[in-house]
C-alpha cells in the first residue's frame, strides 16, 4: 500500500528490517514452548527483537511524518501509538523490559512533538500537541504500571494459595501419621483376640474389627499417600524387579476377590523371554492393583481382562512397560471419564456407598504414572 502511494523506496526498506524481527520473534516464541525448562535467554532474545522491531516501526512512522502528506502523517502517527501500545502489554509484567523496548516508539512520539508542521499552526495548538503526546506517554505507563501491581498481587495470591496447600497437606500427612499408630494396636489385639477361644459370635464381631481396621488403614494410606504427593515429599524407590513376579502377584491377589463376585479373571501376555527391569515396583503393583480393584469392584458379571505389553528397546537400554484393564461393567460417560482422576472423585454414588472407599485410588495412580514418565488414560462408553 505504501508502494501504491508513492513510497516505494520505504516500503522495501520497512519490510527488509520488520520481517525478519517478526519471523525472528516468532521462532524464539515457538522454541520457548517447546522447551520444558525455559531460561532467561528466550525472554532476553525476544527483548532484543522486540526493540529492533519496534525501533524500526518508530522509525518508519517518523519518516512518514515528515513527508508533510496528511494520510502519510496519521499513518506514520497510528505507527507509532500502536508499537508503544504493544510493547506496553507484551512486557506488563517486567517493567524495566517495558520501559527500555518503549524508548523508540516514545523518542518517535517526541520527534513528532518537536517536527516542524507542513502547515502553519499557532503555539497553543503546538503545545496542545506535545501535551497530547505527553499524555498517551503518560497513559501507557499508568497502564504498565498497574498491570505490573496486579501481577504482583497475583503471584502473592498464587503464593499464599501454594504454603495453604502445603500446610493442609503436612497436616493430614501428620494426622495420618497419628491415627495409623493406634489403630495398628487395635489390628494387632484384634489379630490376637482371634487366636484365642472364641465362640461364633465373638469370631463374627473379631472378624467384623479387623476387616473394617483394614479399611481404615487403606484410607488412612491413601490420605497419605495424597499428602505427601503434594507437598512434593514422595520419593520413587528404583530397584531392580521381574515382571514376570509382578504379574504373577497381580493376578493371584485379584483372583479371589473375583472368583467371590463369580467374575471371570483373564491375563493377554505373551512373555517371550524373562524380563528384569528397574523402577518402584511396589508403586507399580499399587497403580495396577488399583486398576484391578476397582474393576473388580464395579463390575457385577462377566470378564475383567488384564494385559500387559513390553517394548524393549535393547540399543537404547529402556522397556516401555505398559498396563490394560478392560471389563464388562457398565461404562462411564464423557463428563464422568473428564474427571475421574480427580481427588475424592467417585463417579457412581450408589456403588460407592455399597463398596466403600475414599475416591483417591485413580487420583494418586495417574499422579505416580506421572512420576515414573508415565501416562494413566481411561476409554469407555456408557453402557458398554
């Protein structure tokens, strides 16, 4: 459009020197999400493009303003206010970054103030100009300045939020801590109440203290557990495993609260040769073992299927181990599967008042796949 209006020259020049800071800034943006762990370095890079694009913005809308034209003059003006507006709100939260890439478009702002005019015009409208630059001046800084307090103001909520988070979390750590310490003594009298002679009555109340223990304690456990994910405290212990050992453990500790429910239990593995591998082992078997679960728990007839998968990359010295329970319950909806790994989530009332439980299991497994550079998903049609 500049070359349709007689400025040839200066549109090839502007587009020589804006292209590559807008490609330049581009590339640093997409690079900077790509990188888990961002440094200064891509904040800085971008600056500095950002204050060669920008001085060459504010340089352009000088020079239109000295053409004298009037459409030249408000183009090079509209130039000017509007790369100050940018760099105002793209660097609103690092005000010196916003004051130094602001320096060129506000030297091209004073420029203008002190040009001489194409036309005659008295000292008060002159006055009145450089008061009205001022003024924009003035107004991109008050905005600056107050997003920068609200950033600030938002950093310290975030803050405040995090230490409430971790105190709650240090607390129920602790009161998890002090309940399970009882309550072992009261398993352990109860264990040794049933060694003694009892008649049926006495054996059913014995049976019934142990039983409703060892629910408090799977609680108490994943209370924990949650705790300590939280406040940043739970630590994977690697060791060597087989995994032959650990399907095999899977299997037998779910069969017979299967078989009880009259539920057929299947293992798909083709295990072509012994496989030892190093990670937590007991945090797998928990993921796993509480995919099982509740599987097991809320289907009420047919086949709960486990399948296991390993992919051995020999030449990199990693196995991809990966887990699949499929049953034949009653499958759940687009919105229940949204949020069925959220904390004290249970997506069936009903079921869960009839077998019991926190709503943490699949909350505290997909944050420990997570750890373990894992991923814990779920696939599923209501009714199906």
């Amino acid at each position: 459009l500049w070359a349709a209006c007689g400025q040839e020259t200066f549109a090839m020049v502007w587009l020589a020197l804006v292209i590559p800071a807008e490609f330049g800034e581009v590339v640093l943006e997409h690079l900077k999400k790509r990188d888990k762990n961002p440094g200064d370095g891509y904040l800085y890079g971008q600056f500095f493009v950002s204050l060669f694009g920008g001085g060459t913005w504010a340089g352009g809308g000088v020079y239109l303003w000295s053409t004298g034209d009037i459409i030249m003059m408000a183009s090079g003006l509209l130039m000017i206010v509007g790369v100050t507006a940018h760099v105002t709100f793209k660097y609103s939260d690092w005000i010196k970054g916003a004051i130094v890439a602001a320096i060129p478009p506000m030297t091209g702002l004073f420029a203008l103030a002190v040009m001489p005019m194409p036309f005659e015009i008295t000292i008060a409208e002159r006055v009145l100009f450089i008061v009205a630059i001022g003024g924009l001046i003035y107004y991109m800084l008050i905005v600056a300045v107050a997003d920068v307090q609200k950033q600030i103001q938002l950093k310290q909520a975030l803050a405040a939020a995090s230490e409430a988070s971790r105190t709650k979390s240090i607390f129920l750590a602790n009161m998890s801590h002090e309940i399970r310490t009882p309550m072992n003594g009261v398993l352990g009298m109860a264990e040794m109440l049933g060694r003694t002679p009892l008649d049926g009555n006495q054996k059913e109340m014995v049976s019934v203290i142990r039983s409703s223990g060892d629910a408090l304690i799977g609680v108490i456990d994943d209370i924990l557990d949650l705790s300590k994910i939280e406040a940043g405290h739970l630590e994977l212990d690697h060791q060597a495993f087989w995994v032959h050992d650990l399907v095999r453990n899977l299997v037998i500790t779910s069969e017979l609260s299967a078989h009880a429910k009259g539920l057929e239990l299947r293992l798909v593995w083709n295990e072509e040769k012994p496989l030892c591998l190093e990670g937590d082992v007991l945090r797998l078997r928990q993921i796993v073992g509480n995919l099982l679960s509740n599987a097991i728990k809320f289907t009420e007839d047919g086949v709960v299927t486990l399948s296991v998968k390993a992919d051995v990359l020999e030449d990199k010295g990693v196995c991809g181990l990966s887990f699949a329970v499929a049953d034949t319950g009653s499958g759940l909806s687009d919105d229940d599967q949204a949020r069925i790994f959220e904390p004290f989530v249970q997506v069936d009332d009903s079921l869960s008042r009839r077998h019991g439980g926190s709503g943490l299991g699949l909350s505290i497994s997909h944050r420990i796949a997570a750890m373990m550079n894992g991923s814990l998903g779920v696939r599923s049609k209501k009714g199906e």
